[in-house]
C-alpha cells in the first residue's frame, strides 16, 4: 500500500474523495496531478490494489492502462467480489484508440471513460461526476457559477441566496455543467454525466433541461442555461453578472 507516491492535498478540514489508482509507476507523474481533487492511493498490482480496497473503502477505483493488465474485465470482477466492495465505481483513463474502444467499456465493467486527449481538467471534472452520479456523499465540494451556489456534501443548490429543489436528474446535469471547465456539455457528456451507461433520449434530456429552466424563472435565472444547437448546452452569466463579478 502507498500513499506517499501520490500525496494528497486533503486535511482534517477538508476531506477529499478517496481514489484508489491501479497503475504503472510511470503514470505516477500523471497521477500525482489529481492529488489536489483527490485523496489518492497508489497501488502496481492487482493484489496490492485489492488490500487498499478491502482497508480504506475508497470511493473510486481509478485504472490506468498497463501492458500487464491482460484480463481488464477479469481484473474488475475480482475487485469487486467481496460484498463491501461490490459496487464500486471504476473509471478507465488510456489512449483513444486501443482498449478503451474496446467492449471493456460497453459491457459494464467500467463506469467512467477517459481519453489521454483530454485535459487534465476535464479528466478531473468526468471522475467528479461519476461520483456525483453513483457516490455523491464523497464530494465535499461548494461549486460556484455566477450566483448559482451548490454545496455537494448537502446537495443543496441555491441562486441568490435562494434554494432551488431540484430532481437527481436535475441536479446532476445543473452540477455537471458548473463542474465543467468550460461549462458547456455535448448532448453525449450529459447522457454519461448522468445516466452513465443508460442509452436516453434527446427528448429525455430536452425535458431535464425545461425543468430546470422552468424552476430557474421565478428567480429571474431561466438564462442561465443557454442551448447551443446541435451540441448541448452551456451555462451563461447575464451581463449584469458579469459587470459585478
């Protein structure tokens, strides 16, 4: 078990989502990256990794492509044999092209996909939505969009000052989209951010959307989420915001 090889940023104050990160000591660089989101712990094999696991309980179980991983699915069945940790969330983090195209991430076994092209921002924020999604207790975190305010550890979600009820559904797409860097989510990120693998509909998602746009317009907010037609949607602050921001 080792910690040390990937420090964490957390403190008594502040506890930060537990990760256990299956990989090869090459990746430590990329992986010593997410200690400021995340309170990670390092394991090389898989029985080292499964000791972690049965110890610590920890949130996510984050695997990095290794040569030596032969049997992926395997590897994610044993991990999840013992009854404590049978529904452990696993994301998969490697190359485009390769084993992440593979049935590995169709069948079921991974819960989480992300691509070597994408930031490390957005590989961060992808992890934090699927625990939003399967795990929302781990995520401590206050996220802040113009005078939208969520505190995740309560799941409460206030404009102005003002509480806004929202419905899982609701509040994982609305979470989402704060959480992003870039605030804009494709229709595609929306139904992986927060159905996971459940194939919806663009109409399912439209409904989610007016839903919330219609809670949004007693606050006068109904702007805030903005269509970005034929990719998804994005949140907007209005100009009054942004003078006073």
């Amino acid at each position: 078990m080792n910690r040390a090889m990937c420090p964490s940023a957390g403190s008594a104050e502040t506890e930060l989502p537990r990760v256990t990160v299956l990989a090869a000591k090459e990746d430590l660089r990329l992986i010593g990256q997410l200690a400021g989101s995340f309170d990670c712990s390092f394991a090389e094999a898989e029985a080292e990794a499964r000791s972690i696991i049965v110890m610590q309980r920890p949130d996510l179980l984050l695997i990095r492509r290794n040569p030596g991983y032969d049997d992926l699915p395997g590897i994610i069945a044993r991990l999840r044999g013992a009854s404590r940790t049978r529904y452990l969330p696993v994301a998969a983090w490697g190359e485009e092209q390769g084993w992440l195209s593979s049935p590995l991430a169709l069948d079921g076994s991974v819960d989480e996909v992300i691509s070597d092209l994408n930031r490390m921002e957005i590989g961060i924020a992808a992890l934090r939505a699927l625990l939003r999604r399967v795990r929302p207790e781990a995520l401590t975190g206050r996220l802040e969009f113009a005078a939208l305010t969520i505190n995740e550890l309560e799941r409460r979600v206030e404009w102005e000052g003002r509480m806004i009820h929202l419905s899982p559904t609701g509040y994982r797409l609305l979470a989402g989209l704060v959480d992003e860097p870039s605030h804009m989510l494709t229709r595609m990120q929306i139904t992986r951010r927060v159905w996971g693998p459940a194939s919806e509909t663009s109409e399912q998602i439209n409904q989610v959307v007016k839903g919330l746009r219609l809670l949004l317009h007693p606050l006068e907010a109904e702007h805030l989420i903005e269509t970005v037609r034929g990719v998804g949607y994005r949140l907007v602050a209005s100009a009054e915001q942004e003078r006073l921001s």
